[in-house]
C-alpha cells in the first residue's frame, strides 16, 4: 500500500501550525489551509474542507487544543475550551466521532486543569488529539483485516461516498478493506458511486484508488440498481457516520437506496465503522440527526448553475439505513452480523 503522506489531510508542522488538505478542490488542485484559530476549525468542518466521520472527530480535537493554546491563565483555558466545545459541536450533527472526541478533550481538561502546570496542560491535549489520530490508523488496520477475512475472494466491490484516508487520517475504512483486499490480490474492479452533490465518491475515492493503482470505474449513484442487479457486484461496503443500538446506519445520502437494491438482490451489504461511530445512547436510527445543507450544493455543480434561477432544492445530507438490510458490521473489535448487539 502506497504512503498517504503525498496526500494527508492533516499536517501538524513542527512548528506547531496546523494545515488541512482542502478536499473541496480535490483532485484538480491540493491546497492545504493553515487553521489558525477556532474559527478555522469550525469553518473547515462546516464547510466541508475536511469531512469523513473519523476526520471531522480528529480535526475538532486539534481545534479544541487550538483554541486553548495560547491561553494565559487557567481560568482562561476553561472559557476558552468551554467556547470551543459549543462552537465545534454545532459545526455539523450527524458524525457522532465528532462528539466522541470533544468529549475526550474535554474529560482530560477537566481530569489534568487542577493537577497540571498551564503549559503541561496544553502539551496534554495536543497529545491527545494526535492519540485519536493515531488510534484511528490502527483501527483501519484492524478494520481492514477483519473486512478482508469476511469479504475473502471477492471481486467487484460498490462502495458508496468517500471512506478511505481523506476521511479518516489513516487507511481509511470501507475503502481501507478494499485497498487491503486488493493486496491480498482477490479484488478486480471498484465501482465508486459518484456520491451526488459533493461527489466523495467521483473526486476522492477515485482519486485514492488511482493513487493505489487500484481497477475502478465510476458509476452515477442511480447505476448502483442496475450493476447489483445484473450480478455485476459481488459486495457492497460503506462507512458510517452513526450507528444506533439497534444497527441503524447514518451514511451519506444515497446509501439506503443502495442498501435496498443489495438486499433484493442477496448481495451482501456491509458497513465498517470504528467503534467510535456506534452510538449506544440512541435507540435506533429515527433519533439520529440528519444534516440539511446549502441548496446551492445541489442547484449548482462546483461553480456553475444547473437548474433554473428560481429553483429550489431540499438537501439531506444522509439518509439510514435500517438494520434488517445490513448483512454485517465490521469494526476494528469484530464482525457483527445480526442482531446487532454491541
Ligand atoms: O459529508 P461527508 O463527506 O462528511 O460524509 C462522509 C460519509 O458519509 C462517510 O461515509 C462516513 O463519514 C464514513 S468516513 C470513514
């Protein structure tokens, strides 16, 4: 497997500035933004410069430590972090990592601000924010494995939205089985759902499995039907943003359609996750938060508009996936298969 580091979508310089690959303009152009304070963080994740459940988790960590950084006193830390909590946390809702990992960054201030010197304290968050990062790598490893040991010698995967290293920092996760399955020499052919309107799947997956020299062709998301239902498709996998207790799925919109067409047509259907995308504290998926965006994301393509100058559009940025269509989850601990019980 080829290095990710010609196209990382974290850089944490030695000199501490922080700068994050903008996948809004990938593959035509790489530019990384430099964040500087907060509100680059919150803009990044809004916006969409970075994206990808595990990611948007990592990123706000390093926001969260951002906005603290150059805190004088201790008290100033506190407001400061609790600014920052509120303000990452209302920058997307449906990608639970990225209140895991608020959550995780605000546990350790509040364990370490009594006992630590300000400086110690603040060298404590910025490692933990790289330890998500670097447990979210392994995490795809181990993902990756167990995604290879239930697919064993498929070969053609659908996969659906962007899953790999520009959605998580490490080899990614759906994606990261099928660059793991490749290796291992079974898989022939990727078709990637181009993922309307920001188009994950026609920019980035097409872009990381180029880079891995991995077979792929794109698809338009309403061609998933047609190919798994002429047997075209040996297995489908695809990320997760949440996954409720009972094995609902949020994913990027479009995943329930092809979800459906898997299930009639006895395809397996599989979502990887890290465990920190299953969210225990919810029942089942009707109590997950569905991100609305902008619909200027779907009336314009890029920069040009499409549709006429009066149009309006209704824009999910998700959809779930209800359990009884999921043939398996696959996280870095184990395969679950039905009834998910976690
Ligand atoms: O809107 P995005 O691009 O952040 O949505 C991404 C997805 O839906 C991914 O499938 C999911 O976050 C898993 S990424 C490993």
């Amino acid at each position: 497997m080829k290095s990710m580091d010609g196209y990382s979508p974290i850089i944490v310089k030695d000199s501490d500035d922080i700068l994050l690959l903008d996948q809004r303009i990938l593959p035509q152009k790489k530019e990384y933004l430099k964040a500087v304070d907060l509100d680059d963080f919150v803009y990044a994740i809004r916006e969409m410069v970075v994206r990808g459940a595990p990611l948007i988790g990592i990123v706000a960590a390093f926001g969260y430590y951002v906005a603290i950084r150059d805190a004088g006193s201790k008290k100033e830390i506190k407001i400061r972090a609790r600014k920052a909590k509120e303000k990452l946390s209302r920058s997307r809702p449906t990608a639970v990592n990225l209140f895991y990992a608020l959550d995780i960054m605000e546990k350790t201030l509040n364990e370490k601000i009594d006992i630590l010197p300000s400086e110690k304290l603040k060298k404590k968050l910025r490692a933990v924010a790289f330890g998500l990062w670097e447990s979210q790598k392994e995490e795809d490893l181990a993902i990756a494995s167990n995604g290879v040991e239930f697919f064993k010698d498929k070969e053609t995967i659908l996969t659906h939205c962007n899953t790999g290293s520009l959605a998580t920092g490490g080899i990614g996760t759906a994606l990261g089985i099928i660059k793991m399955l490749f290796k291992k020499g079974s898989l022939k052919m990727v078709y990637v759902d181009e993922t309307r309107p920001y188009l994950q799947g026609a920019r980035l997956t097409a872009f990381e499995l180029s880079n891995e020299g991995i077979p792929y062709k794109i698809i338009t998301d309403n061609t998933a039907g047609l190919l798994i239902a002429k047997g075209m498709v040996d297995g489908v996998v695809v990320g997760a943003d949440r996954i409720a207790a009972n094995g609902d799925v949020a994913n990027k919109i479009g995943t329930y359609m092809v979800a459906l067409a898997a299930k009639q047509n006895n395809v397996d259907f599989v979502v990887a996750a890290p465990e920190s995308t299953i969210d225990r504290d919810i029942k089942d998926g009707s109590e997950i938060v569905i991100e609305q965006r902008s619909e200027d994301e779907v009336l314009n393509c890029g920069k040009c508009r499409i549709a006429p100058g009066d149009a309006h559009a209704l824009h999910y940025g998700f959809d779930i996936t209800p359990s009884y269509l999921i043939s398996a989850i696959i996280t870095q601990k184990k395969i679950y298969r039905q009834p998910y019980e976690f």
